[in-house]
C-alpha cells in the first residue's frame, strides 16, 4: 500500500510539468499494479494479468535504460535539483523497483499458497 500511495504522489506532482501527462502515466502503471497486490493479491495468480504485469516489468526496464542519466553524479542533489534528465532517470528507476516489488511479492503470495 506504502508503494501505491508513493507513485500516486509521484502522480500527483506532474500537474505542472511540461510532460505531466506522459509522467502521470508512466507513474500510474505501477500504482495500479500496487493497488492490485495490496488489495486484490488473488487477481495477479491468472496467468493474463501476470503476463500483465511482466509486461510492465519488461516496459520499466526499457524505461530505465532510455530515461538512465546521462550528467555526472546524477545522485547528488546538487545536480537532480537542476536537471530534469536526472530527476526523470530516478523516477524511472523508482518506477522500475516498484514493478520488481509488485512482481516478487505475487511470486511469494503463489510459493505460500501452495
């Protein structure tokens, strides 16, 4: 629940962004997939929408490799603070961990099951 509240923030935040659209998006796949796993956990066991979900995986981490930074020391505030191309790359990174999250813990939720 924690994830999906924290990329519905993200969301929130791109209402004045040149591309808030297209960051609202890519910041509501993983909220919904987060909403799924903490409030309809037995959804993610059909095997559609978990080819769904690592789909979106496999989306994220294209995500990453196109948005990763490239200016130096991206992490440091310094730099995020004034480069939209390092605070995008982070975003995407934290995009990409939330799926990774969503998709290990329904591996769980299927090994406890059985």
């Amino acid at each position: 629940m924690f994830c999906a509240l924290l990329m519905l923030a993200f969301t929130g935040v791109q209402y004045n962004d040149p591309d808030g659209v297209l960051w609202g998006l890519i910041y509501l796949v993983p909220t919904v997939w987060a909403l799924i796993a903490a409030f309809r956990p037995g959804l993610l066991a059909k095997p559609q929408v978990k080819r769904l979900l690592w789909i979106s995986v496999a989306a994220g981490l294209v995500g990453v490799i196109f948005y990763w930074p490239d200016v130096d020391n991206w992490w440091l505030k310094e730099v995020w603070w004034v480069e939209e191309t390092a605070r995008e790359g982070m975003g995407m990174m934290i995009d990409f961990a939330v799926l990774v999250l969503v998709a290990l813990t329904t591996r769980s939720h299927q090994s406890s099951a059985a």
